[in-house]
C-alpha cells in the first residue's frame, strides 16, 4: 500500500539482503532468489510498537483479568523481584519472537526489570539474538533511586553494544520519573549529555499527573526526545505544556482502558497536535498483536465523540460524564522513589481525585 498508489494487486516485491530492491508485476528475479508465494495475501510494512515491557513475556496472559492493584503486587512487587538475568533473556527472547511472528519488527523494549547490570546485560543480549528491530529502553522499577542511571553501566553499554551506527538494536532511557526531585533532574541531565531518548509513564490516574508534566517541562524534560506513556489522565493545560515542548505519545488503549489509566487521549493529542504511536504494554495483560491495538484505539476515539454530545436533542436519552473516584495507598518501599504506587480500581473511596474519562450514563 501506498498513499499515492494505494494498493497494488498482483505486485511482485524483490528483496536484496535487507533491502527493497523493486516492486512491480512479473518482476525478473536473479538466480537461486527464494520466491515466497504470497497470493491471496496483504504485503505491508512491519509495525511499530513503542511501549512494550517485553521482560514480563514469561508470565504471558497470567494477569488477563488483573486490576492494575494486581499487577503492581504481583508483576512488580512479589515476581518481578524473582526473576534472575537468565529469566530476563528468556521473555526477551520469546518476546522478541512474539513480536516479530505478530508483525511488530520495530518494539521499544520498556526494560524496567533492569533491576542490575546484569539483568540490563541478559535484556540486550536477547534483543540481538534475534531478527528485528529493537530499541532497548532501560530502566529500573526497583530501584529507590537514579543511581543505576549515573552509576557507570549505561555509558559502557553505549561503548561496548550500542556503538554502531546503523545497528538494529538501539539504546534510549525510560525514566518513569512521576514526581520531581534533584534526582530526577540529574538523570535529565545525564540523558540530554548523551543525546539519549528518553520515556515516562505519564498521566496515569491516581498515580502521575499534572505536578509531573509541569516538573519535566520545567526541567527541559519535554523534547521531541521525550515519549510519553498513557498520558491520558491529564488537563489541557498539561497537554499545552506537552505540545510546547514538542514531545510525543505512546498510546496503548486496551492497558489504559482496562486498567483504568485514563481514557485514551487520541482526541486530545489531535487537538493539541501532538504526535501518537501506539503500543501493546505488557502480554501478561494483553495481545502483542497489534491488530488488536488498532480496533481498540479506534473504538475508543469514536466512542467518546458518542460519549460527549455537543448539544443533546430534547426529550432523548443521551448521556454525560459521570466522575469516577479511586484511592491510592503509600508506596510501596520496594517500587522506590519512581513511585510505582497503587492506585486501587477495588475500593473507589477516596483521596478526592475524580477521573476525566467519560462514562455514559442514562439522563432521566
Ligand atoms: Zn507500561
């Protein structure tokens, strides 16, 4: 498919080495060249995913009825601090696979199970094990500081594996810095040094918003360098700030919708003109496939311009915004200073913070 072209039936594709040497009918071949026959079939580029916590590919499909108060227990409370490197190079490695056999052949690797150098090591060997396209975002959930930023070992994965040029498998950070300190600001500092993309979890209800936006463009931490996650739980004013600074979204709506994140921010980022991509998250909630994304993305978008009429015809049901309300408890010592805390979907009482999303509700 092509946006001038559209789509071209009965078309030959050649592929010489990692190139696209030519595409048009009854095309000539070399000899010895492998022929794929693809009849009947879509040809299109490979996908995009820019959000995807591949580490936790072990325990695919453990939490598909997970609130995220399970998840944090669970994933990043009681297992993640079990796996061992060897564990990490095995969900990278099946996660890469997944990716790949879904059509996904770029996926940024969230990493936050990068809890040692080690660890980081087993990640990055898997990303190379296999073929595709990868950017290994490291980070460290468990951590109770950024010391595994400026402690020494990113600068020498930027020696020894992430050197080349042209490599398939690339470096960036995901921060996940949710509130602000001169920690954090330092670790900034340490990314814009090195020219170093960087990620954050971001707007997420009940556990990151508007004090982290503001932080981060305050701090030169909004860039067209800058991804961030969710993003969805957040005001116009922080959308402005996020568009000023030039930086982008990942928007991963089955993870926001399910978890009760957010609404799914595409309307926003489109009035904003901010950018979007979109990602899958974790498989140990959700598909890798990002077929199911799309669909996902799109019903949300469509569903809340039904969701909010403008001006609702008289004497007819319609429907209007009705505030949900969650509770968070202390973080927990173990998810450490990028505050990782609980924000429970089970008991909807109450610090006081109300979501924006928008659940539909009949009108008497
Ligand atoms: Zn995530």
């Amino acid at each position: 498919m092509d946006p001038a072209r559209g789509v071209l039936p009965e078309t030959d594709v050649l592929v010489r080495g990692t190139t696209i040497a030519a595409v048009g009918k009854r095309l000539s071949t070399p000899a010895h060249t492998t022929v794929i026959d693809a009849d009947g079939a879509l040809l299109l580029p490979g996908f995009v995913d820019t959000h995807r916590h591949m580490w936790q590919t072990a325990l695919r499909g453990v939490g598909a009825d997970w609130t995220i108060t399970d998840y944090l227990e669970w994933m990043l409370t009681r297992w993640g601090p079990l796996f061992r490197p060897q564990d990490i190079y095995a969900a990278n490695y099946l996660g890469m696979v997944e990716a790949v056999n879904d059509g996904v052949t770029t996926v940024t690797d969230w990493s936050h199970g990068s809890r040692t150098p080690e660890h980081a090591d087993a990640a990055v060997d898997a990303l190379f094990a296999v073929p595709g396209r990868a950017r290994y975002a490291y980070a460290n959930a468990f951590a109770s500081d950024f010391g595994w930023v400026t402690g020494g070992h990113i600068d020498q994965l930027l020696k020894t594996r992430f050197a080349g040029a042209d490599q398939l498998v690339t470096m960036q950070l995901a921060l996940d810095i949710l509130s602000g300190s001169e920690d954090a600001r330092q670790a900034l500092r340490f990314a814009r040094d090195r020219d170093l993309r960087v990620g954050h979890h971001a707007g997420i209800f009940g556990m990151a918003g508007e004090e982290q936006i503001r932080f981060l463009a305050e701090n030169d931490g909004l860039s067209p360098s800058t991804m961030l996650v969710h993003a969805a739980a957040l005001s116009d004013d922080a959308y402005r700030r996020i568009a000023d600074g030039g930086a982008h979204l990942s928007i991963s709506s089955e993870s926001e919708l399910n978890a009760g994140q957010g609404y799914p921010p595409t309307a926003k980022a489109r009035r904003h003109g901010i950018p979007i991509s979109l990602s899958m998250d974790t498989v140990v909630w959700w598909s890798g496939d990002m077929f199911s994304a799309m669909p996902s993305t799109l019903s949300a978008d469509r569903g809340l311009a039904t969701c909010t009429p403008t001006k609702p015809a008289r004497r007819s049901p319609t429907t209007r915004c009705a505030p949900r309300t969650y509770s968070s408890t202390p973080r927990s010592a173990a998810h450490g200073h990028s505050a990782w805390t609980t924000s429970s979907a089970r008991s909807p009482r109450a610090n006081g913070r109300t979501s924006s999303c928008c659940a539909p509700t009949p009108q008497r």
